[in-house]
C-alpha cells in the first residue's frame, strides 16, 4: 500500500499540533526561569476538561476554553507550591503529572466512549481548494491556525516588547529582577499560568480533534516530549516549531507504515518517536553548544527574597 | 534644621530576627554633595540603602527628599523620584545586551534605536565608552559597572547611589570614575557614596557618616580626618596590623609552568601561559580586578581543573594531572572564594564540613566508613584553634557569619598542616577583626616554612602580608615583583595588564 | 501577609512533623473528595486506612497484601532516593522495572522445562543486569553528553512498554496459552517461583530483599563515604567537586544501584505476586516510588514507613473501590495530594513563618 505524501503532511500538522501547543507554553514558562515538569498533567486534564465540557454543551469552543482553564487550574497548584512555599520543582512537576493523571481517568469515568462534537474545519476560501498545499495548508481546525499565530505571538513578545524582555530578565536573574523592582513571584505565575493554559489547549486537541475520544492517560507522553522540544529548539520558538513538525511528522509516519504493513516491526515503529526525541536531545545537549547558552540561566532556581 | 537637604534621614529602624539592623539613623544629604557613608561588613550600610531605594521599608523612622514626605514602597517609586542606584552585585543580566539591561533599569524605556542612541551619547559625555549591543556576559567587571552607571545616568536621578562601586575596578579606573562623579556632583546630582576603604573617601567625598552595628557613631569632615581616625570610630577600636618578619625564603616548592586552561562555561576565562614559583616560607600575592581568572587559577591549583602532568609540579614531582584528593594527601590545600556552597556546604554541619577536605590528612575514615568522632573532634579543635563564634560544631555552615565562616574554612586548611597553602579572597565580606585574624594565620603558616599564594583582589590586603605580588589580568600573569617599594601606579599598570614591566615603567614616567 | 525567614538549620521537630501533617491534610482533602463524588467521606477514609489492617472481614486478606505491595515500592524508592539526593532525577524507575522483569522472564524461560535450583538465581541476577542496562541509557548520555536524565528516563518507559507488549505477544507468549497475549506463569513453575517464605505474611524474597536495602543505604548514608558524597553532591555540587567528587563516578552509581533495585522490583514481581509477563504486568510501581521517596524524606527509615502507607492506600483503595465503588483512579489523585501537601508542608521545616503588617517582598 503506498502512503499519499499529501495526507501524510495534511496529519503531520495535526500531530504536531498539540506538542506545539504545550511546547510554546512550556517555553514560555522556562524563560521565566521555571522547570515545570506537569507538561503531561496539565494536557491530560487539558483533554478531559475540554472533550467533558465539549460534550455536555456541543461546544468545541467552550470545550477548548475549559481546557486552558482546566490546564491553568493545575498549573495554579504548581505555581503557589513553587513560589510561594518554594517547593522543589522537580519534584512539584512529577507531582503535578502523577495528580493530573489520576485526576483525569477520575473525571473521565463517567465520560468515556461519548462522542465528542466534530471540530469544523476551517476552510480558508480561495486557498483550501489549491491542489496539493490546499489539503496540506488551508484545511484544518481553527486551532492548528491558532497554534501558529501563539508561536509567532510568542516570538514577537519576547524579542520587541518590554514585557517580554522584562519576562527574560527575571528568567536570566532573578535576584537582580527583584533588585531593580520587578515583582519576579507574580511573573512567573502569570507564565506558569499561561503555560499550563497552552497545556490544556494541546490535550484537549488529543481529545477533541486528533483522536478524537476520551481514553485514560491518552496523551501518552507527548507532555515529555514538549519538554523536550523545548530543549530541542533551545528556547526559541521557531526552532520549537520546526521541532513539533519533525517529531509529528515521524508520528504521522510511522503510523502510515503501520497501516501500510511494512515489514518493521509494529513496536519499533511505535517506539520511535520517543527514541527519535532521545537521540535528538543527546545531538542538542552534546556539544559546547549555543544550546546552553540560551537556557535561562535561572532556570529550576528558587527564588526567595531577603530583607 | 535647614530645609535646603535634598534627602533627610530622620531616626530610621530596621530589625531582623536576632539584629537590630538600623538603629534610629540619621543623617542629610545636600544637593551636589559626595557623601560617604562608612562602615564595616555588616555595620547597617546595605539595609540602609535598601530603605532608601525602596526594596526595605522601615519598622519605623521617616525620610524627606527635597521637603516633601519620601516613603518608597518599590525601586520604581524611588526612581520616579529621583534616586537612582549602582548595585555592588546582582542588577544585570549576562545573557542580555548592554541596551536591553539598561531599558529594564528605566521607568519608561525609549524605543531601541533611540536608547542606543542615548547610550552612546551619554556614555561618551561621561567618559564611559560603551557598546549598546554587546553581551553584558562579554564585559570585564569594570565596563559592567559603566552599564550601571549610565543606566541611572539616563535617568537624570538627583540622588545617586554607589554600592562599593571602586571594588571591582583597577586604579586608573578608579580615576575615571571619580572624574566621571565629581563632573556629576558639579552639575547639582548629589551623591552617596557607601565604601570602607578610607584613602577613596579622603580623596572624593565632601562629608561622611559612620556607621557601627546599625547606629550612627559620628560624622566627619574626611578631608579634614586622618584615615586612622575613621578606621577607629569605623571598628570602634584600633586594630594591630599583622606582624611579619622578614625571613629568608627557602627553595622553590611549588612551581606552575605553560599553564593554560579553556573556561568550562561561557562567560568564563581563559588561563594563559601562567607560571608561578612558590618558595617556601614564601607569601606570594596574584593582584587582579573580579573575574580575570582567579577562580580558574584556584581550580587548576586545588586539582578541581585538572591539567597536564608538568603544568604543576610539587618538590619537582609532576602533578598537574591529579585530583583535589591526592594533592591534598601532598599537602597542596586550597580556601576557595566562594564560602557557602565551594569551601563548605551551607545546609551541612560544621563537623560534616570539616570532613570536606581533611578526611585525609586527618585520617577520619578505615576504608570508607566515617569516623564521626574523629571528625567532631577536628571540627571542635579548628573552632576553639580560630575562635570560631557557633553555639557548636553541629551548627549549619550557613548559619555563621561570613567572618566566623571564613575562620573555619581557613583554620581547617591550616590545622591540616600544609606545605602549599592556596586562598582566594581569604578576606572578602569579613568584618575587620576577623580579617586581620586570618591574615596573622596566613603570616604565622608562612613563618612556619609553608609557601602560601594568595589571590585577592584587596590590594591593602596584599601590600600587607605578601613578600611578592603579581596580577592577574585575562587570566595572564604579570612579571612577578617583590611587594616592597612597589607604588599604587605600577600595580595599577600591572593589574590593567601591562605584562612588559619595562614598558610599564616607561609609560608611568610619561 | 505573612512572611518566610529562613532558619538557620532546618527544623528537625518540622522534619518529623511535617509528613504527618502531609497525611492528616490528604485525608481531609480526600475526604472532601470522596464528598464530591457522592461517597460517606468517613466511611472512605475508615475504609482505605483502618479496615485493611483491622477488619474481621478483610484483615485476613489484606494484611498480606501489604508487604506484597510494599516490598517493590520501598525498594525502588530506596534506590531513587540515593539519585535524588545527589541531585540525579532518575524517574524512569518504571522503565526499569519493567526491562529487570523481561530480562529475569526471558533468562528463566529459555531453560523451560527445567527443575535447576540455580535458574532462579541466575533470573534475579539476570532482572537486576537488565534494570542496570536501562537505567544506563540515561546515565551514559548525562555523563557524555550532558542530556537530560529526567527527560531521557522517562522517554524510555514509554519505550518499555512498548518492548513489553510485544515481549507479551511475541518472543515470551506461552506457546501453550492458545494465542492469549501473556508469558507462562512463572510463578508455578517451582524452578521459576518466587515463593511466599512465611505463610499468609506476604513475606517473600523481594520483600526480605526491600528490608536489607533500607539497612544498607542507612549504613551507607550515614556512616559512610559514599554517602557523605552522595549528600553533598547534591547540596553543594562546587564543594563536592572540592572535596573530590567524581561527578561522572557518582551518576554512574546511582544511576546504576538504582536501576538495579527497580530491576529486581520486576523480576520479583513476575516471579512472584504478578506471575506472568503480561501485557499490563506493571501497575506503576516505578511512580509511586517516587512519592514514597519524598515521603520518606529520601531517608531510608521514612521510605520503610512511607513504603507501607502507600501500599496500605492501594489495598484500601482496592476495598473502597469494592465496598463504595470509588474509581481507582482516585486512589491516585490521592496519593498525588499527598505529594503536594508534603511539598508544601517542606517549607515549615526550612522556613519560618512570621505575620507581618504589610507586605513588602
């Protein structure tokens, strides 16, 4: 069976989509000089808030607006216990996994095997129907556009404006931040909120658009993976992008090959995207890399000020 | 009471858990004045000036700036005001250009291209050339501070406040930045000048307040005072300088030859072709402004950085390739700068930080397994040895103060017995007694017959108790000379890394 | 407002204290929980904590139950507390006990049929190479390329699981199991068996294993270098290296040492309580190993009692879940809370709380 390079990129976008989502989120939130390690938590609450929400109320949108609630609600929990009784955030991060992991398959019991209502595409008239890109491009949910203009949101904020710049200085120092008057506890809250927002708007693309169901512990790593991205595009948000688009166009793949029946065994295939993440965070990290140099330099530090 | 001050101080109180910080402080500055506000580690001066710029409010007290109530809540109010402050440490961001960290110093930053502008401008009106575009992880410590300056310079701030500002720079940069200060006091910005070395305040400041345990103990004219007056109502007592003898040196020990070593990290420097030759008995000084090398220099020597065999050689042994551990066993022992988290562990008791370094000299261990009661025992002799104040060895190394720290970590080095004794700022942030406390340590093991090299950046310090002195400068070593008739400007030129002596001389004559 | 002071050591009374608090929080909060999904909150708690070990009913059973559960939490636990206190985050435990089962399985298997005294052995020497190797990946890459263990650890249960199934439906499937998915069951085989030692006590060869390794990191953690290296390598990297760490020896060996504990956690579990290599054998053990770490304080007498708390929550979730059917994914949401309270209860024992009129930071 041969694979349609079209389709094969029309999913590549939307594979890519939700690690997109909590990647840039997570980025955000590591310029800020935070290690959030819940990634996976939040999208897994993000899934079941939003396919719970979008179910009771046949509103994709109220279902993608619960699950950044949903994602930012957990984040919240992460961001009082790290900056306000300066946990450890290694460990707070596991917690935050192993919490919204159980949270979710609690939430979900009642909801699983109901059909969630179809997420329409966006047509973009005029565009859509060109051959080739049309399909690839122009034909998608209104949340794979949305991703693409956060990241470049994103990009923008931090490199032209005053809150962006100020977000990296507290991020690169936090004590000389606090010294020069910024509030650092109250930005990197807003930045863990946002990022558990984003979180939540990627799980809930698992559940809404991709799969789309609700199944327990569905996003099946893809939060570790984000925090790998992060890593993988050393802190930009272009090179975030292009990250999520390789790792879902390996998913997309391998998935196409085994439904082609190719003869590479089915766990290898279903192994190699996590693989793939591994050797290209060993390729990033090795090296005396600009990699290093662009990771926030108070990055996973508690910040607590004297006086 | 006139009401021409442009800042007063009226009774402020501070206090922390177990210390009255400030105590009732009071005092005026007027505008166009230099003023100086003097005392030693731990005297009150930061909480002080904290209060002042908005990160500390007071328990208690007033101020007044130019008549009118001044009550900050948050450095933006005291800039919006008027007061502008260059931190000692701890305002800039490595990893961001010089015009990104000036705009998060700024109430309301121009677009980039403007402020680059102005930057340039004003850094050239003032002396201070500066690159907007540059890494601030890229500048020596002396243009990093130029990034300090000029941000509150933008501001046109009629207060200005300088944390220790002459600590990092050279002697001719001292220079520039006193000419770059008096321009400004001409011009009606009145400045406060907080220091501790008394000669910088004879020659800059108009008026000075001393501080002593948080309390106000006098006010002096410094150009009318002798240093030696200052010092006393400073320390509150006159302090013995350390008693050396000249003794004769005996053979070389310890010799450093065609050492390099690449940074581990980024922003870090690179050591060139150091040679050392340590004699015995020898005090050898390494002069240099912060962040020439000396934490690499002390790496490479403690064994932490290893390097090639014949880089380091003790007694003529080749060592350069061997571990903290087995230099130690040779009786090569290191007092890094930083105390809390290099010399010792802060959350660790101080009979688990004595293990640190003297397991085996000391014998605390059969094969691995501690031996805790020798080791408390260490750690009881080094406290009671260097009058180490703790309620006990079981105490946190961070709960000490600086000073008592800074005795324990240098008392179990030296109680070690060692041949070659390496220390890196062995007084920085320790109050005065304790420092000349070490300094008689170091002059006493010395004595013994031990070679010593000791890396400051405290040039007092080392005119005091080294026998020789060389500087560090990009992580290359000058020539080294005997520290006797050696003048501030030849070390200047040395420290500025004039490497050729007789250049150095000849441009000193210019 | 209130304000945080730093002490100047932590607190010891608040050390003992606060994973106590932890538990009386997390019950109130589950309580509360259990509240909202309609259940008798006392009746809950009474259930999951007290009936296992007390009821006429359930004891008989549940006592048991609780080494059983036990054992390979505390041992995993011990081995990541070693890592987590020098500042190595091995949380891949899972991984590795999923890769130390396989290998010990497959080493066993391929003498099948045998009656060897020396089969069982060589499987546990066999389970603990196999956690060991996996747990290397990550060691490895940190140690030569700097990559982060966190990341790469987890990523590679996710890969254990899938070289688990398709162990469970290829290469260890019983050939005799008519096509289910699953290993034969190794624990009726004798040569394979991992039996119960003491009858009805749960006590078995992993469990005996999961006591020594508390006595042995107690012993190495405070009487010994290793230890003393361990501690301060991750309270003070700089002065460790001072004191002549070897920061590459160190990861190794923790790394290692807990890569095997989790493998032999495996392997005994297949061997024993699990019996079989089966597609969903795992029951994430490596996880909730983390939680008892903490808990414990990654100290190797609190991880013995942490151990046993935790696995009286799965024996009483498992009795909720019959008695008031309460979902067994609330069980984990618990044991999570209880993570968060104990995270944030931490900064009493390192901090002092003081009121204060306003609020300046």
């Amino acid at each position: 069976m041969a694979i349609d390079p079209v389709t094969l990129m029309a999913a590549l976008i939307v594979a890519s989509t939700p690690i997109l989502l909590a990647a840039i989120g997570e980025l955000v939130v590591e310029k800020a000089g935070v290690l959030n390690l819940g990634v996976e938590g939040m999208m897994i609450i993000g899934a079941v808030s939003g396919f719970a929400i979008a179910v009771q109320t046949g509103s994709p949108t109220l279902g993608f607006l619960a699950a950044a609630v949903g994602g930012a609600l957990l984040a919240l929990i992460f961001g009082v216990l790290t900056q306000f009784f300066l946990s450890n955030q290694v460990a707070t991060g596991l917690a935050l996994t192993l919490f919204g992991l159980g949270l979710s398959s609690l939430i979900g019991e009642s909801i699983s095997g109901a059909t969630p209502p179809p997420v329409a595409r966006l047509n973009i008239p005029g565009l859509s129907e060109m051959p080739v890109l049309g399909p690839i491009l122009f034909s998608h949910t209104a949340m794979v556009y949305f991703s693409v203009a956060l990241v470049i949101a994103v990009w923008a904020v931090l490199k032209f404006t005053h809150v962006g710049l100020v977000l990296r200085a507290v991020g690169e120092n936090h004590d000389a931040a606090h010294a020069l008057g910024y509030k650092v506890i109250r930005i990197r809250l807003m930045a863990i909120l946002f990022g558990g927002a984003c979180a939540g708007l990627g799980g809930a693309f698992f559940s809404m658009v991709r799969v789309p169901q609700w199944t327990e512990g569905m996003t099946a790593g893809a939060g570790w993976i984000a925090l790998a991205l992060v890593v993988f595009g050393s802190w930009k948000p272009g090179r975030v992008m292009l990250g999520a688009y390789l790792f879902g166009g390996i998913t997309a793949l391998q998935l196409r090959l085994q439904a082609a029946g190719i003869a590479i065994p089915v766990e290898l295939l279903a192994m190699s995207p996590y693989l793939i993440t591994i050797i290209v965070l060993v390729i990033m990290s090795s090296g005396k890399s600009r990699a290093a140099l662009n990771a926030p330099a108070a990055l996973g530090k508690v910040f607590h000020a004297t006086g | 009471m006139s009401d021409t001050a442009l800042l007063s101080i009226n009774s402020l109180t501070k206090a922390y858990p177990g210390v009255v910080a400030n105590d009732s402080v009071a005092f005026k500055i007027q505008p166009g004045e230099v003023h100086a506000l003097l005392g030693e580690n731990g005297a009150g001066k930061s909480t002080l000036v904290k209060m002042i710029y908005g990160l500390v409010r007071p328990d208690s007290g007033s101020m007044d700036f130019m008549g009118a109530p001044y009550a900050p809540t948050e450095p933006r109010a005291a800039r919006s005001t008027g007061v502008a402050m260059v931190f000692q440490h701890f305002s800039l961001f490595e990893a961001l250009n010089v015009a990104e960290n000036i705009a998060l110093g700024m109430e309301n930053p121009p677009k980039p291209r403007d402020l680059a502008a102005r930057i340039t401008e004003v850094s050239e009106a003032y002396g201070l050339p500066l690159d907007p575009d540059r890494l601030v992880g890229d500048l020596s410590a002396g243009e990093r501070q130029r990034v300090e300056i000029i941000r509150c310079l933008l501001q046109d701030p009629k207060l200005l406040i300088m944390d220790e500002p002459t600590s990092v720079l050279t002697p001719q940069e001292v220079e520039i930045l006193f000419h770059t200060l008096r321009k400004l006091s001409a011009e009606g910005t009145a400045i406060l000048y907080i220091s501790h070395k008394l000669e910088e305040i004879r020659t800059l400041c108009d008026e000075a307040t001393v501080l002593r345990l948080g309390k106000v103990v006098g006010t002096c004219d410094p150009k009318t005072t002798s240093a030696a007056e200052m010092a006393e109502l400073m320390v509150g007592k006159s302090l013995a300088t350390p008693a050396r003898t000249d003794a004769s040196h005996g053979e070389v020990i310890f010799k450093v030859s065609g050492l390099s070593v690449e940074p581990a990290n980024p922003f870090g420097t690179p050591l060139r072709h150091i040679g050392i030759e340590l004699r015995a008995g020898e005090v050898l000084g390494i002069g240099g402004v912060a962040g020439n090398g000396q934490d690499e220099l002390l790496a490479a020597l403690s064994g932490e950085t290893p390097t090639a065999p014949g880089a380091v050689t003790l007694m003529k042994e080749p060592i350069g390739h061997t571990g903290p551990n087995e230099r130690r066993q040779m009786g090569i022992l290191c007092g890094p700068e930083e105390r809390l988290g290099h010399a010792a562990a802060p959350d660790m008791s101080l009979v688990e930080n004595a293990l640190l370094t003297a397991r085996h000299r000391k014998s605390l261990d059969r094969n691995g397994f501690l031996d805790w009661k020798a080791t408390r025992k260490y750690a009881e002799d080094v406290i009671e040895t260097y009058d180490v104040r703790t309620p006990g060895p079981d105490n946190a190394a961070r709960s000490l103060s600086g000073g008592n720290l800074q005795k324990f970590v240098i008392g179990r080095e030296i109680m070690q017995d060692p041949k070659v004794l390496v220390v890196n700022q062995p007084t920085w942030g320790v109050d005065a007694s304790a420092a000349a406390d070490i300094r008689q340590a170091i002059l006493n093991l010395a004595q013994q017959g031990a070679g010593v090299i000791v890396i400051s950046q405290d040039l007092d310090e080392l005119l005091e108790v080294a026998d020789n002195f060389t500087a560090l400068n990009e992580g290359r070593l000058s020539n080294t000379r005997p520290t006797n008739g050696l003048t501030m400007e030849t070390i200047g030129l040395m420290l500025g890394g004039a490497h050729d002596m007789h250049d150095a001389a000849e441009a000193a004559h210019v | 407002m209130f304000k945080l002071e730093k002490r100047p050591s932590p607190s010891k009374p608040w050390i003992l204290a606060t994973p106590i608090l932890a538990v009386i929080l997390t019950m109130i909060a589950g309580g509360l929980m259990f509240a909202a999904l309609g259940k008798n909150p006392f009746e809950a708690i009474r259930i999951i904590f007290w009936d296992p070990l007390f009821s006429q009913q359930f004891a008989a059973y549940s006592r048991p139950q609780l080494l059983v559960k036990a054992g390979p939490l505390i041992l995993i636990a011990i081995g990541l507390s070693l890592g987590f206190r020098a500042g190595i985050w091995n949380i891949g435990a899972e991984g590795q006990y999923i890769m130390g089962a396989i290998a010990g399985a497959s080493f066993g298997l391929t003498f099948y049929p045998t009656e060897s005294v020396w089969v069982f052995p060589g499987m546990v020497i066999a389970g603990a190479l196999g956690g060991w190797a996996w747990a290397m990946i990550p060691a490895i890459l940190k140690t030569h390329f700097r990559t982060n263990e966190i990341l790469v650890s987890l990523l590679l249960v996710y890969v254990a699981e899938k070289f688990l199934a398709s162990a469970a439906v290829g290469f260890l499937r019983n050939p005799e199991g008519s096509g289910f998915p699953g290993s034969r069951q190794l624990n009726r085989i004798e040569a394979f068996s991992n039996p119960e030692l003491i009858a009805n006590t749960g006590m078995h060869w992993g469990v005996l294993l999961a006591f020594i390794s508390v006595i042995a990191a107690y012993i190495l953690l405070n009487k010994h270098l290793v230890g003393y290296q361990i501690k301060l390598a991750g309270q003070a990297p700089r002065a460790a290296r001072f004191a002549g760490v070897n920061p590459t020896r160190l990861i190794l060996l923790c790394m290692g040492v807990s890569g095997i504990l989790a493998g032999l956690a495996g392997v005994f579990e297949v061997t024993g309580p699990a019996g079989q290599i089966s597609i969903d054998f795992n029951v994430g053990y490596g996880f909730t190993a983390i939680i008892v770490a903490f808990l414990g304080r990654l100290h190797p007498v609190g991880i013995l009692l942490a151990g046993l708390l935790m696995a009286l929550t799965y024996i009483g979730g498992e009795l909720a879940q019959l008695m008031l059917g309460i979902p067994a994914s609330a069980i984990q949401a618990f044991q999570g809370m209880l993570l968060f309270f104990l995270l944030a209860l931490d900064v009493l024992s390192n901090y002092r709380i003081r009121m204060r009129k306003e609020g300046v930071a």
